[in-house]
C-alpha cells in the first residue's frame, strides 16, 4: 500500500546528480567497478560467493595492496575461497606469498593444492 502522503521532490534528479560532490561514490555490485579497498573488504564477507569473486577480482587487478588479505583468504572455510586466493596470489607474483602457498600445498582439497602450486611456479618463474 502506497502512501499517499508522500511528498515528491520538487528537484529534478538531473540537478541532483550535476550537485552531487566529484568525490561522491556509489556502492557497486559490479566487481570491475569496486574499489581495492572494498574488495579487500569483502575477503570478509559472510557469504563465501561475494569472498571468492572478491578473490577472483583482486587477482585481474594484481593489486599487491591485497596480498597479506589473500594470505589469509587461504585459510577460508570455503574451498571455492582458496581456489580464488591462490589463484589470485599467483597472479599478483608477490614473493611474500610464497610461504602461505608452501602451505597450502597440504590443503585437504587437490584443487587448492594445484592452484597453489600453480602460483609458486608463477612467483618462482618455473
């Protein structure tokens, strides 16, 4: 049921985004669209799907600003999680992985295993 109290804007909506300050930013559900920082973030995120996209993104960006997070991401309860992790910090090459990947090369899944392995050869250039 609609109210019919409701009072309408007497702005036009182009006025208000011509208004709105340059630094204004808007939350997306658009991975390519998100921040480092919010996909950092969302490494946190109770739902394993929104964790492992962030973990997927994060790696097309190469953002060594996520390193130590993805780290961390190979400990997730989920698997699709540390697939994403390692996966990730193959694509980012950063040496400090090399020790977590180590690691992770005992994961109770062979995936994760695999995919780690992967990135030590990718970081290891071999």
């Amino acid at each position: 049921m609609v109210s019919k109290n409701k009072k309408k804007s007497k702005i036009p909506i182009n006025e208000i985004i011509e208004t709105a300050p340059a630094d204004t930013t808007v939350p997306s559900d658009n991975p390519a669209e998100k921040s480092i920082e919010q996909l950092i973030r969302e490494l946190k995120d109770p739902d394993e799907i929104v964790r492992s996209t962030a973990a997927g993104t994060l790696g097309h960006r190469k953002s060594k600003k996520a390193v130590e997070s993805l780290i961390l991401a190979l400990k997730d309860n989920h698997v699709y999680v540390r697939h994403g992790a390692a996966w990730a910090l193959g694509e980012i090459k950063s040496e400090q992985a090399i020790d977590a990947l180590r690691l992770a090369l005992n994961d109770k899944d062979e995936i994760t295993r695999g995919k780690a392995a992967e990135a030590l050869g990718k970081i290891q250039g071999t």
